[in-house]
C-alpha cells in the first residue's frame, strides 16, 4: 500500500508541467509551439530568458528530489526508488498534457542526487563537463543519463539502484530519438541558439 501511495505520488509531482507554467505567467505563452515543443529547461532556454530557465530546471529536478524524499520519510528506500522512476515518468507523461511531456533529464537528476547522492552528483559532473566541450545540451543528456547505471552499480552495489537507472536510461534515449537523429546529421541546435 505504502508503495502504491509513493508511485501515486511520485506521478503527480512530476506530471507538474513547471516549464509550461513559468512560460505562460512570464508571457511566453504556451513553450510547446517554439523550438524544439518540449517543455524543458532547455527549450525554455530559447525565449532568451535564462533565469526562466533556470527557474524550470530547478523546479524540475526538484520534483524529483522531492518524490524521493517524501517518500523515504514515511516509507521504505523502495518506495523512494518507486516515487522517483515515477516522478520520471510522469514528467515525460503527464495526463494533464495528454502524456506529452519533457525528457526526464533534470528530473532524473533530482530524482538521483536524493536517493543516491555520488550518483546524481557524477552524472551532473558528466553532464557538464560534456556540455563545455561540445555544448549541446542533449548529447551531454545523454551520455551523462547513459553512464549512471554503472555509477550506480560501480558506486553502491544495488541491484535495484542500478535496475531503475536502467530502466531510466532506456526512456531517457526513447524521448530523445529525435535528437539522436539531429545529431547524427549535425542538425542539432547548441546550447543558447533559437530554434526556429
């Protein structure tokens, strides 16, 4: 039961759509009809408002960081894992959006510096230091999400930490197909650059 509560909630907290939100009270209007249509930090980056960015990428992962923690608090550490894959998935497909969500990326990352801190703090490293030397966003999200299942299993030793990193890593790249094939053609907007 416990752990049917922290998947309920879990889903609820990340199906909170912050990017979409942030973006119609600052005047943007709705984030999906620019750029890329996520509903991302990343894609909130291309109004040129960067602390509306930012603002999107903290709330984000903070959803996720917040699943954990709740659920830890009045659960177990599998209701935590659960609460969190699912804050995951109910940032990528949130009912409220007709399942048409965001990639999963700052989530997963709030998600993972709650549960397993030297994780998230790794791929946040990974992250950043393949967005300096190529600077674009979706490939550092890629390699960093890619690598936190052996962080996990090389760091903790959890069958289960590393089972979820996984099952993310596959859904992260699934929402990111279409990146993949912009990247592969060199069509891939860097970080910063408007996508018309």
């Amino acid at each position: 039961m416990i752990e049917l509560t922290a998947i309920i909630l879990g889903y609820l907290l990340g199906s909170i759509p912050f990017g979409l939100v942030l973006s119609k009270i600052a005047g943007y209007g709705d984030i999906r009809k620019i750029g890329s249509g996520n509903i991302g930090a990343t894609n909130v980056l291309r109004t040129g408002n960067k602390l509306l960015a930012l603002a999107t990428l903290i709330l984000d992962g903070g959803k996720g960081a917040a699943a954990v923690l709740i659920a830890a608090h009045f659960g177990s550490y599998e209701s935590a894992i659960a609460a969190g894959l699912f804050s995951i998935i109910g940032h990528m497909f949130p009912v409220w959006l007709k399942f048409k969500g965001g990639k999963g990326v700052a989530t997963t990352v709030g998600m993972l510096l709650a549960l397993a801190p030297m994780v998230g703090l790794t791929t946040c490293i990974i992250w950043l230091t393949t967005v300096l030397i190529f600077r674009y966003s979706s490939l550092a999200a890629l390699i960093a999400i890619f690598a936190s299942p052996a962080l996990a299993n090389f760091i903790y030793g959890d069958a289960n930490l590393t089972g979820v990193c996984a099952i993310i890593t596959l859904l992260v790249w699934i929402k990111h197909r279409a990146n993949i094939r912009r990247l592969m053609k060199g069509e891939e907007p860097k970080i910063g650059k408007k996508k018309a």
